[in-house]
C-alpha cells in the first residue's frame, strides 16, 4: 500500500481536521482529501474506450501517461451534464489492488481548498439517502449545507468488480 493511501485510509482516525479540495456536481458539495489530489486541469480531448463502463468510459493524456477519467455522477446515479466554463478534471492518485493508481474526476466546478473538522462529520444515514451509503466516508456539515466525502475506494472497486464480472 503506498503511503498516500496509508494516510486517506486512517486520516480521519488520528486527525480532528483534514484538509480538502471542494468541487460541485450536480448541485452537490464534495471534498477530496488534498493529499490525493496531483492536479486540477481545464477539460482535455476525450478517447473513448469501446466496451467500458459508462462510469469510465473515456480516457485523457496527462503528462504523457494515458489515465481513466471517471464520471462520479453516474457512480451516484446522477444524469451526466455538459462541460461549461467552470467544467474541470481533478487527477488523483489512489491505491487500487494495492497500486498507485492515477485518475481524473470531471467536476462542473472547483471551488477551494479548505479545512473540514472530524467533529463536524457524520456517517451517512442509512435510510433516506438516494446514494449508496457505502459510497460515502462521511458527510460535513459547514454552514447551512453538507460536504460529502465520497469512498473512492468503494466506488472504483466496485465498479471494477461490476466490469470484470460481465460476460
């Protein structure tokens, strides 16, 4: 495991503050741990992979390596929207089947990095919520409105599982 991993998977058990990166989709709030986050890019040219899963299904040149790009709104059952002029890809570094693995996340909009508080956080309910619960780390609540904090792990294993197992 590499040590960024190491550091996303227990940050919230030893730390009361994580530092994040605040992005929209859909009209909703997420965070990503900063430590994960490379770069934060204007849109690039798209090739598709045939046959991929619609959650992944394109892939961008970044520095010279060919990387996925994932759409997390059709992870969390979203509709998929149009890029506008605040449209940005985030590349991230997660450690998938004990690899270093580099990703790119379309967003509609970056917003800031700032400090979410573990005493502000709380799990996500189990009933109500319109998303996979264990699609969640946490919800923040800042202000009037909460931050979530999705479970990349979950969501790309998952979604791995869900490809490798059809025929």
């Amino acid at each position: 495991m590499s040590a960024v991993a190491e550091r996303l998977d227990h940050h919230w058990d030893y730390a009361d503050e994580v530092e994040v990166l605040t992005f929209d989709m859909n009209g909703e709030t997420f965070a990503l741990e900063a430590v994960i986050v490379q770069e934060i890019l204007d849109l690039l040219p798209e090739t598709a992979v045939p046959g991929a899963q619609p959650f992944v299904a394109s892939v961008i040149n970044f520095r010279g390596k060919v990387i996925p790009l994932a759409d997390l709104r059709l992870a969390f059952g979203m509709e998929a929207t149009e890029a506008t002029i605040d449209s940005r890809i985030i590349v991230i570094e997660i450690d998938l089947e004990g690899e270093a693995t580099l990703v790119g996340l379309r967003t509609d909009k970056v917003n800031e990095v700032t400090t979410l508080s573990k005493t502000a956080s709380e799990p996500p309910p189990s009933v109500g919520m319109r998303w996979r619960a264990d699609y969640i780390n946490c919800l923040v609540k800042r202000g009037g409105e909460f931050i979530i904090l999705p479970n990349l792990r979950e969501i790309f294993s998952a979604r791995h599982e869900a490809s490798g197992s059809a025929t």
